[in-house]
C-alpha cells in the first residue's frame, strides 16, 4: 500500500463520495456550534424546511460574547442578549445539546472540546470559528468554516471540500527553558509568514512537539491558521491518550483500548512525502513578542522594533510602516524598554489550566506594576474551577489581578473587556490585528509567562531572567 | 444565490496587504442575528473617526469610487477570523469582485457562498490595475466569468484561473446543499459505519 501522511489517512477515511469534477464530499464527526457566526445558518435551515441531520453529533456554546463578569447579574447589552437567547432557542427547537452561560461545562469552544472528551483522535471536526484548527493537536482533521458552511453542515452533516496540500513543519531539538509552545508558534509565523501556510494542511512534528503537553500542542495547532494554514495537526500517542483517558465524553474502558488501538495508526507512514517541508530548530528559538499588527510581525524579547527599511519588499515595508504608526513604536526601541498599560491572560490559545499555573509561578510573591490593569480570564468554568481549587486565583489576585469568569473576553473584545484608544496590551491571545482588542488599542502577542512577567515589570523582560519567589509547582501535571 | 456571469463597475484601490475581517467589519457590528444590513460598517474603522464622522483619505469616502462594484486590493485579502459577515458587508456595501494577488482560504470560500468572485492575478497585474485606479477619474473594468478574463476600453486584458465548479456554481447560482443532498444515499450508508466510540452520549 501507498504510504501516507496522517493527514490523507483522516481525509481518505471520510471522503464520502468524489463526484467527476466536484470537490470531494467530506462527512463531518463533530460540529461545534457558538453564538456569532449560527444565527444565520440556522435562519437559513428555516427558511428552506430543512432539520439539522445530526443533533446528536453537534455541541453549542456561547463563549465570544460573554460577560465575564458576575454571571448572576443581567447582560446589559440587549444586542449581544438577543444573540446569545437565538442560540439557546435555536438548540432547543433543533435538539442540540447545548453548555448554556449558567452550565458547569461553559467556555471557549475550543477549551471545552478537548476538556470534555468531545475532541478525539481521527475525528473531523468543524465550526464557525478559524481557531477550530486547535482540535488538531489531538490528531483530528479540525478547521474553521464561515457561516453558509455552518449552515451545509447542519443540513447535511457534510462539507464540499478541495483537497489541500500538506506541509510539515518540523521542530527539531527541543525548545530552551522559558521558551514556550506560544514562542515556537510565534517564530514559525515570523518565519514563513501569515499567507506562508495558505492553501495547506500543517502536520508539527519532531522532538520538541513529542515532549510538549496536550495543552502545548493545542496552543501550537490553534495558531495554525495565523500563518494561513486550513487546519494543524499532531499525531496521537501515550501523551494524547492518557489526555482522553476519563473525559467525561470520551469513550471508557473496554471501547477506550480499543480505540487506542485504532488511534496508533494515525501517524505518517515511511516513506509518505509532503507537497513542503519547513523545519526550525528549537534550541535557538527565544521568548517572542510582536510588534505590528499582524502575528507575523514578531521577534525575539532581545532584540528591537525593526526598521521598516530593512524589509525586502515595497508591500513589506509599508506594511511595517503602517504597524509602526498604529502601534505608536520608534525602529530601533529594544523590546525589553516598551512599556505596556493592560495585560489579558486568556484566549483558546493560552488559558487552559496549564497556561495559568505558568503565569501564577511567574507572579507568586510580585505585586502587578502600580500602572498596569492585568486581568485573567480562564478558558472554560472547569479551569476556573480548578484555578481556584489550586490556590492560582489567590495568588492573582493578591498580586493584582483581576480574576474573572471564562469566555473570549478581551481577544476579541465583543463583550464589555475592551482596550481603550492607545492603550497597549501585553496579551496571550492569537491576533494583533488593529483594533481587534478595542479601537486603536495595542496588542502585543507573548506567552503567558512573558505576559505575567510584564504585568510585574510595567514593561516587556526577558522570563529566561525572571528571579522567581513562588515555591515549586508541577507546571504540566494532568489532573 | 444570485449568478454572477458579467460584470461592470468602477475600481477602488485598497492598497494594503493582509487587509483582516476584523478591520472588513469590526466585530462590534457581530452581534446582528441577520444576513443583510452590513454595509453600513464595512471597513469602520477606516471609514469613520472615532465621533463616526466619514475620514476622507479612506478611499471609499472618496467621490470618484461611488457605486463601485470591484475592489481592488494587495496579498493575503481576508485573512483572520472566519466570519462570514465580511462578505456579507462588502456584498451589501455594493461589491462583486474582489481582485488581488492573493485570498486567505476561509474568506475565499466564503466570498462564492455568497455570489461574490474573488479573482487572483499575479502582482505585476495588480500592480498596472492600481495605477490606472488611482488616476482622476474613475476607472471601469469588465469582469467576465465566461471567459474567465478582466479587460478595460483601453486595451487591456488578463485572464484568470478558477476552480471550474466553483465557476460553475457562480455562473449559475447553485445552492450547494442541495448538490450535497444528491449524495443522500452514500451519506446515509457511510453513518452506518461509524466507529461507536465516536457517539456522543455521556459516558
Ligand atoms: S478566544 Fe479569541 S480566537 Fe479563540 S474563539 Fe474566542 S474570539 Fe476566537
């Protein structure tokens, strides 16, 4: 038999039928559904007499429009109230099981997948959301889809698809201390670019990927689509399924070793060959921080906001120009010397449990800079619930934080947690586009340990340096 | 869907790379339950000043680009989020065609869900389309998806590539879900093989 990548062995698996001429028809094993981008697709099921086909192979939650404040007051907002009561109607009159703002299990779609055992290995799992690509980390095929989509998938629990290429992107050796999976992502982005991946699947392989956590790899595969890529992937092994192990929606016992068995054939086999290899080393990659206004404008804490000159191309430099403009930074600033006003920890890309504990050990003994608002806001209830029962929240809180209810929150600042104009902002979310965190507000993208380093600082600093006061605490200990 | 076989209209330029949904419509204005009623925000933050007053260097403020139905932009058009209100803004504010280098995936395909055509040409192309885009008067091209080309009354003329049944879809305004339902029979016959451990109930 033909080798293959992992990749082609999930899509082959689920191609249903490939009509002459017409992009494959792919089945669709989990649907994730939130409040932003179903209303109209749900409309659109209405307005044509169809039914959703597999209710029961479709979860919803509300999580981009949250409040993250005291969830027993009202939500003041009557637009964003109307939107989240369409959803809850919607789930009722289509019999989708729903995780509703009061529900224990609410949170980030992409926090709660995973937490529950809904994400697995194999699976092809869509939403009306890009950063569906961090279901990967656990070896499904998982991508974003806008809202038309959303709609075919209700009707149909298929997708018409293109075939994409694959590309691997191999990180050798392994990553230095205070060096996270959120620099690695960040310094492949800076590397090849936010178009470099466009039009491919990307499967992370090599040492460094092998040693990280589930929940590094999630932060790996989430950023995918911030250098253009459909979808990230990572092949299971011991690490994913001891992860899976319990989850409540994961299967349990018997079927769960067999599963396993079936799962561990999920890798690239010998000889099979991508249509593009990228490989970086690990050991050289340093703690990263942007500074323009797309996530491939980063570089390392030591060194300083480039000079847009210095780009290759006429559409590089003005872009970097204009960057520089909005984000109101001199060329040749060191990075260490930019101060900052906010920091948000939080995102689907960093806070899940793991991203917290990091933070709390970079913050345990500090109080945050007198100037600095700093906020934390957990991916899912069941991470704020444990947070909490590890004495992390404490420790935020005493040092300053604000410690908040879970949900999208400041990464793209829908509900009330907004920058203000020219405020800058040290945060662990995804995207510095402008304006994404509130109109003419700064985003700089950083680990969550550089994050909590710079609420202390009041500026960015290199975590590699940090004099850490707190006392040792397993940092990826699985619960 | 409404086809879209040919189409003629003024050019704007939008001349920044990687232009992202967010900064297509800004996601205060997501919160709509409905399809329509979205060109009223497209590019707002650009549009307006924060009092919400037209700024007039952007170039949809600017007379000569009325009624334009083809934007003009550089690489990596549509990039970041997946929401599909970004077509549905340009779509309202009056666009049909999108030219540039280069799209980002999801909005790509987010653009024919809605008889919108996205149409790639190489740089050097862009580039000539700019300039005639930015003289004084307004500057009309012809897109014609029959022949897969976009020409001028002055001369010029580039062809296109596109996927054909995307073509296809758009030419005649097919419904995709419908064409997906043909296959009812082998989707039904694929669910009955679905590895049991995939069902979702508690366990
Ligand atoms: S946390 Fe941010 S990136 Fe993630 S789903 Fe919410 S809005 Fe999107």
């Amino acid at each position: 038999m033909k080798p293959k990548t992992l990749f082609e062995k999930i899509w082959d698996r689920h191609v249903i039928d490939q009509p002459e001429g017409k992009p494959a028809i792919l089945y669709i094993d989990l649907h994730l559904v939130h409040e932003v981008t179903s209303p109209q697709a749900f409309e659109g099921l209405r307005l044509a007499g169809r039914k959703v086909r597999r209710p029961d192979l479709t979860i919803a939650t509300m999580d981009h429009n949250v409040p993250t404040t005291n969830r027993s007051l009202p939500i003041t907002d009557p637009i964003s109230k109307k939107q989240m009561e369409t959803l809850a109607k919607n789930c009722k009159d289509f019999g989708i099981r729903f995780f509703d703002l009061d529900s224990p299990q609410q949170g980030i779609v992409h926090v709660i997948g995973p937490e529950l055992g809904l994400t697995l290995p194999g699976k092809t799992i869509v939403c009306g959301d890009s950063h569906t690509s961090t279901h990967g980390a656990f070896g499904a095929l998982a991508f974003g889809i806008g809202t038309s989509e959303v709609e075919h998938v209700l009707a149909t629990q298929c997708l018409q698809q293109a075939k994409p290429k694959t590309m691997e992107v191999h990180f050798k050796g392994r990553l230095p201390k205070g060096v996270t999976a959120k620099d690695a992502i960040l310094a492949l982005i800076a590397k090849i670019g936010t178009a470099g991946a466009t039009g491919y699947v990307i499967e992370y392989t090599g040492e460094a990927i092998e040693h990280m956590s589930m929940e590094e790899r999630m932060t790996i595969c989430n950023m995918s689509i911030e250098a253009g890529a459909r979808a990230g992937m990572i092949a299971p092994d011991e690490t994913t399924f001891q992860y899976l192990k319990n989850r409540p929606f994961a299967p349990k016992g018997e079927e769960f070793e067999r599963a396993v068995r079936e799962w561990k054939e999920l890798r690239t086999d010998e000889g099979a060959t991508y249509d593009h290899r990228v490989e970086i080393d690990a050991s050289q990659i340093a703690p990263q921080v942007t500074w323009g206004t797309s996530p491939g404008m980063g570089t390392d804490i030591t060194k300083s906001v480039p000079d847009p000159a210095s780009f290759a191309t006429e559409t590089e430099r003005k872009s970097a120009e204009l960057a520089l403009e909005y984000m109101g930074l001199v060329p040749g600033t060191p990075m260490t010397e930019i101060k900052i006003d906010r920091v948000f920890i939080g995102s689907c890309t960093n806070s899940r449990i793991e991203d917290l504990r990091a933070a709390a050990k970079v913050v345990e003994g500090y109080q945050v800079a007198p100037h600095v608002k700093a906020m934390v806001v957990p991916g899912s209830q069941q991470v704020k619930k444990q947070a909490e029962q590890e004495g992390l929240a404490d420790i935020f809180i005493a040092a300053g934080f604000e410690w908040r209810e879970s949900g999208c929150s400041m990464c793209l600042a829908m509900n009330p947690d907004v920058l203000q104009p020219g405020e800058r902002c040290a945060s662990t979310s995804n995207r510095n586009f402008e304006g994404r965190q509130g109109r003419g507000g700064r985003t700089h993208l950083v680990s969550p340990e550089m994050a909590a380093a710079a609420a202390i600082k009041g500026h960015f600093t290199d975590i590699r340096e940090w004099k850490y006061l707190g006392k040792e605490r397993e940092t990826h200990a699985t619960t | 869907m409404q086809p879209l076989r040919q189409e003629t209209g003024i050019v704007t330029p939008l001349d920044r790379a990687n232009v992202d949904t967010d900064a297509i419509i800004p996601k205060q204005f997501l919160k709509r339950i409905e399809r329509s009623g979205f060109g009223q925000f497209l590019f707002y933050d650009w549009r307006f000043d924060s009092k919400g007053n037209p700024d007039p260097s952007f170039v949809l403020n600017q007379k000569k680009y009325e009624g334009s139905s083809i934007l003009l932009a550089r690489e990596n058009f549509g990039c970041g989020s997946s929401r599909e209100h970004a077509p549905w803004s340009l779509l309202d504010y009056g666009f049909r065609v999108i030219i540039a280098p280069s799209f980002a995936d999801i909005f790509y395909n987010n653009c024919f869900k809605n008889g919108m055509l996205p149409i790639r040409l190489t740089s050097e192309q862009v580039d000539q389309l700019f300039q005639k885009a930015y003289r004084d008067q307004p500057y009309q091209l012809t897109v014609d998806l029959v022949e897969k080309s976009v020409y001028d009354q002055e001369g010029l003329k580039f062809f296109f590539e596109i996927d054909e049944y995307r073509r296809t879809c758009l030419l005649e305004g097919l419904d995709d879900i419908a064409i997906t339902l043909q296959s009812e029979e082998k989707i039904a016959k694929y669910e009955e093989k679905l590895p049991d451990y995939y069902a979702i109930a508690a366990k």
